[in-house]
C-alpha cells in the first residue's frame, strides 16, 4: 500500500485550443496494483478507446478530479490563467492529497498544494498523466455534445470547438454565440465588425 508521502498526481487539460466551450482538467492519482493497460495520451487514443478508459480509470484509480473552467473564467484569467487556475483546483478537490503532482507541459501554477514537477509530453510518458488527459479529454467532449443542441448549427458535437474550417465557416454565417470564447482571435475579429 502507498503511503500518502508516496502518492503521485497526474494532472493534464483538454480544451485550451478551442474557440469556444470550457476548459478541462483531471487529476488523478494511479494504485500500481491496479495497472489499466492502454493509458495514453488523449490525442493518440480514437473516442471509443477513451471512453472505454475512463470508467476504468475512475474505478481503479486511488483518486480522481475533473474540473470544468466555463467561458466566463476563460474570458476573465486568460487561457492560461484559467487552465492554471483549473490545475490547482483539480489537485485540491482529490479526496486523497498527494506528495507530488506530475503536471503535463512547460509551466507549473503559482500556488500549489503539493510539490510539482512539469513535464512536456507526459502525458505519453507518465501513465498518471495520461489517464488525467484521457478524464479531461472524455469530460470535456460530453459537455460539447451537450452545447450542441443549445447551439444549433455550429457542429459542436462533431469539432468539439475547435477551429477547424466547418467551425470557421459556422461563425461566419452565424456570429458567436455564447459558447464562443471572446478574447480568442477569430470570435474577436467578428465582434469587432459588429455584424452580428
């Protein structure tokens, strides 16, 4: 059994890309007699293998935490503030406090309540971190496909909001709706014209 000055957080986001919707973050810490095979990154993994992922992680991991930072907050912090800000709140709200978080990329929130370490690419190195990103990743697609009906026409469900040309495209007939993220350059170039 690991004691809690043993314990290690992963913690990674989905969603920071994105022009419109939240941005994700999971933490979780792993029990290494209970291995799952197939963690990975998020992004490497098709939908039906994170989502066959996700109930595993959550039933076998020793704690888990995902945090929804809405487009209000985005707007507020900035993209990275909110996803550092969410990074924090995820490793605060795991039932079980660990020693140490192994967060996915190059920078590391201000105010921990652990020691940390940054790691880029860890989510395909350090399984911890990928089944962080495999929670984020599954959480954050479910609320998109929940905005998808509130927001008839944008194909939500299908980009996930992010940019590709059918989003584009989508915007440019129907003008941001309140999904959209205003600070991020394509949204906010349409509300400067002021069309909509």
């Amino acid at each position: 059994m690991s004691t809690a000055a043993e314990l290690v957080a992963g913690v990674d986001e989905a969603g920071r890309g994105p022009l419109a919707g939240p941005v994700v973050v999971a933490a979780v810490i792993l029990d290494p007699r209970r291995p799952i095979a197939g963690i990975g990154d998020s992004k490497a993994l098709g939908e039906a293998q994170r989502e066959t992922l996700a109930p595993l992680i959550r039933m076998n991991a020793l704690a888990w935490s995902v945090i929804v930072v809405d487009v209000d907050e985005i707007e507020r912090l900035n993209i990275l503030g909110a996803t550092m800000a969410g990074m924090t709140r995820s490793l605060e709200a795991l039932p079980t406090a660990p020693a140490l978080a192994l967060i996915d990329g190059n920078r590391l929130p201000k105010s921990l309540p652990c020691s940390a370490r940054a790691i880029v690419g860890g989510d395909a190195s350090e399984p911890a971190i990928g089944a962080a990103s495999i929670l984020a990743k599954t959480e954050r697609d479910r609320l998109m496909r929940e905005l998808d009906p509130l927001h008839p026409g944008y194909g939500f469900a299908r980009h996930k909001g992010y940019p590709t040309p059918e989003h584009l495209a989508a915007l440019e007939r129907l003008g941001p709706c309140p999904a959209h993220r205003r600070g991020f350059a394509p949204v906010k170039r349409l509300i400067a014209l002021d069309l909509f």
